[in-house]
C-alpha cells in the first residue's frame, strides 16, 4: 500500500509542476512619447522633438537595456546648428516596482550614443556627427492589459569643437511624455 500512495503522490507533484505557470525570461517594453527641452538659439526659445525606444530586461535582474532614437527640431527638415536630426542612445537602467501591485516602476541610468547635427544655414544638408552622453530617470505606469504611460527627465550632454568652433554643443534637460507597450517571453 505504500508504494501506491508514493506513486500517486508523484504523479500528483508532476501535474503542479505543469500547470504552474512558466517564469519570464525576458520583459520587453516599447516607449513612444514626445517633448522636448528650452534653448536659447532658437528663434522660438525651444526645441520639440520625440523618442522611440526598446527597453530589454532579464527577468530576475533589476537592469534593463535600453536602445532609443530621438529627435528635437523645430521644423520637418532641420537645418540649424541648434537642432538634432537624429541621435541614438544606448543606456544601461535600474528599474524597480514603487508598489506592490507593479504596476508603477521607476527607472533610472545612463548611457552614451551618437548624435547627427545640421551644419549650419549655410550649408544646411550638410551634418556634424557627434557622440553624447545622457542620464535618464522617469516613471512608467502600466494603466491596463500591456498599456501604459510614461514620463522622463533626461540630460543631454555632446560637444564637438573644431578649429576653436562649437560644431555640436549641447548641455541641456529634455522632458518627454509618452506611451507603453508591454510584453514579455
């Protein structure tokens, strides 16, 4: 009778092993928003722009990478010295639920990338590259089923001189508002 009653009981562990649901390996979530940030060049004193980005994190690590385009203009075809025509930005971000729930996170780091500047007026299809560094932190809300929304405040920092001219020179804070999609594996 004892053999029997261990048989059943590893029959019955084996079934909880497969319905419990499977642990994520990996969470996925994709930002799209829009902001911006104050300059003073500007004829309009700022610059709008907007960030598409991909954020990769392992399940049981609290990092995340992030892999974003951005950009800040002031018109459909930068051709200011003052405006970013294309700027990638590769960042490592500690992330952690504010609440039990999760459904509230915040997120902080930093990274580097590259940059794309127009020349100048005088020559405006021409385009300076550059390379900048940035520091990140925002929030990310998950309101309902894999959608969320999100805010950031960032630091943008690139310089690029040359023959005692500021090809690139920006020192600013960009603030962006968008939305989430979220999923994992």
């Amino acid at each position: 009778m004892p053999a029997h009653h261990d048989q059943n009981q590893n029959l019955s562990e084996d079934k909880t092993e497969d319905s419990a649901p499977k642990k994520k390996k990996l969470y996925f979530t994709i930002r799209l928003g829009q902001g911006g940030f104050s300059d003073k060049r500007s004829p309009l004193g700022k610059l709008g722009g907007g960030q598409l980005t991909l954020d990769i994190k392992p399940g049981k690590l609290p990092l995340a990478l992030s892999i974003s385009y951005e950009y800040y203009t002031n018109s459909a075809d930068p051709g200011h010295s003052y405006e970013i025509a294309g700027l990638v930005a590769i960042n490592m971000l500690y992330t952690a639920p504010i609440f039990k729930s999760k459904r509230v996170n915040f997120f902080m780091g930093g990274g580097m990338g590259w940059l794309k500047v127009p020349k100048g007026e005088a020559e405006p299809d021409a385009v300076v590259r550059g390379i900048h560094y940035n520091l990140e932190g925002g929030m990310n809300v998950r309101a309902f089923w894999k959608i969320g929304f999100y805010g950031i405040c960032k630091y943008l920092y690139a310089k690029k001189t040359t023959d005692g001219i500021d090809l690139i020179d920006f020192n600013e804070f960009i603030i962006l508002l968008g939305i989430t999609f979220s999923f994992s594996l």
